[in-house]
C-alpha cells in the first residue's frame, strides 16, 4: 500500500516501509525522486529548513552547511576591517569588537567616512 505525505514543496511517498522524497527541480519543475530513511521523513515535516536539509542531503549525500551566528558575526568583522567606515555609518557593528579594536578601527572608519562627503 502506498501513502504519500505531503509538505511544503515536497513530498514523501511511503510503500513498503520504505521512503521516497520527491519535490520538482530544474527550470521545468520535473519531479525528482530519492530513496530516504524514516528518521528523515520526520526530520524533513519539522521546519522548512529541515525539509531543505533533507533534499539537498538526498540529492547529494552531503548536508548543506549551516552559518552559526558566529560565523556570520566574523563575516560582518572582516568586512568591517576592510570597509571601516561602516562602523560609523552602523554603529550596532561596534559591538563586535573589542575596545582596542575600536581604537584602532574608529579613526580609520572616521576618516574614510568624512572623505566620502
């Protein structure tokens, strides 16, 4: 007997105590079907992001990497060494560094911003 579980933007065909998700790929939409565990299936109905986790590790074999908050603040830190003015224009992104850092980067940052006026 066959059931098919529906989420959004994809779906899990059960048959046989076995598990197919499919969802449409492609600039056509054709859909595509990969052989899954049960504990996937329950995985992919939690939350949209693991339904995405789900596919793209279905697809691939490989599970799409996730930006923790701290690495998404070191991405926000590099660039603000390069483009320091950014910390005077933003100042919520002086929180990312540390008081000496600031000593350093706040002269930089203010210079380049009153060369742009």
């Amino acid at each position: 007997m066959e059931k098919v579980h529906r989420g959004n933007g994809f779906a899990v065909i059960e048959r046989n105590g076995e598990y197919q998700i499919t969802f449409p790929k492609g600039v056509t939409g054709e859909p595509v079907f990969f052989p899954i565990t049960k504990e996937l299936m329950e995985k992919a109905f939690k939350s949209s992001d693991d339904a995405y986790e789900v596919m793209i590790y279905a697809e691939t074999g490989l599970w799409p990497e996730r930006n923790t908050e701290e690495e998404e603040n070191e991405r926000v830190r590099e660039f603000v060494r390069k483009f320091p003015e950014v910390l005077i224009k933003v100042p919520d992104n002086q929180d990312l560094f540390t008081e000496e850092e600031l000593k350093e980067l706040l002269p930089l940052g203010e210079k380049n911003f009153s060369e742009e006026k």
